[in-house]
C-alpha cells in the first residue's frame, strides 16, 4: 500500500502494520532515488513467521523487504546497505547464510548487532534496508 505525503516527490510505503499510526512511520519511503526500508520483522498480516527459527525470520523478512522496494520502485538489486539485528548474536551464521544467499552477488555494506529485546519476544531477527534506485529507473 502506497501514500504520498505532503511533500511532492515522497512515496511512503505502508505495511499495514498496527504499529505504523502508533509510532508514525513506514515499512519504507523513496524521496528521489533513494528508498528506505525501516525495520522489518518476520511479523505478516498480525501472524509470526518463524517462531523460534532465525533463518526462517530472515527468509520472510527479506521476502518483506523486496515487496516494499518493489513498491517504492526499487529492487534488490538496488540495495546499497543492510544492517540486522539479532536477539542472539550466535544466530549470524544461520541469519547470514540466508542473507547471502539472496545478497551474495549483489554484496551491500551490511552490519551485524545485537540487541536486548524486541516489541515482540518471538522476534529473533530484525533488518533495515537503503537502496538507491539508478537513474534509468528512477
């Protein structure tokens, strides 16, 4: 879901999320070339995807993330940087093979952190996404 906010040239990207009106923000917003995917979880339609499973948080969350550039006209192609977060930094392996096997050849700067907790105790993995969009898409 799409909405343009007051300023021309803003795309914002709405997931639908509940948290969205709350906090006041979006799954991602594109001003010029440049689209940013904020913090996604493997959370669907109010349904948890991989509960206790990181690889499968990661999987769902990067099918999230594709969907939202797509919609703000991007691709995976066009991302220049990820950064994830993990409940439990022994889960990197696991989350970073997931993540290089959709990113490995187009190889963005990317971080690794972890943090205390989430909103929701069942979220293990949580990625933002930047990409930049190349003039002949824009």
């Amino acid at each position: 879901m799409n909405d343009r906010a007051d300023k021309p040239g803003r795309l914002n990207v709405s997931s639908g999320s509940p948290y969205e009106p709350v906090i006041g923000f979006s799954r991602a917003a594109r001003v010029g070339n440049i689209v940013a995917v904020g913090g996604t979880t493997a959370g669907s339609g109010g349904k948890m995807v991989g509960i206790g499973d990181p690889a499968a948080q990661t999987r769902a969350i990067l099918e999230i993330i594709a969907k939202a550039l797509e919609d703000a006209g991007a691709h995976l192609e066009d991302v220049i940087r990820t950064r994830i977060y993990l409940t439990d930094i022994d889960h990197w392996e696991a989350v970073g093979r997931v993540h290089g096997d959709v990113f490995g050849e187009i190889r963005p700067a990317s971080s690794i952190l972890q943090v205390t907790r989430f909103i929701n105790p069942d979220w293990l993995v949580e990625i933002e996404a930047d990409a930049v969009v190349s003039d002949a898409r824009s």
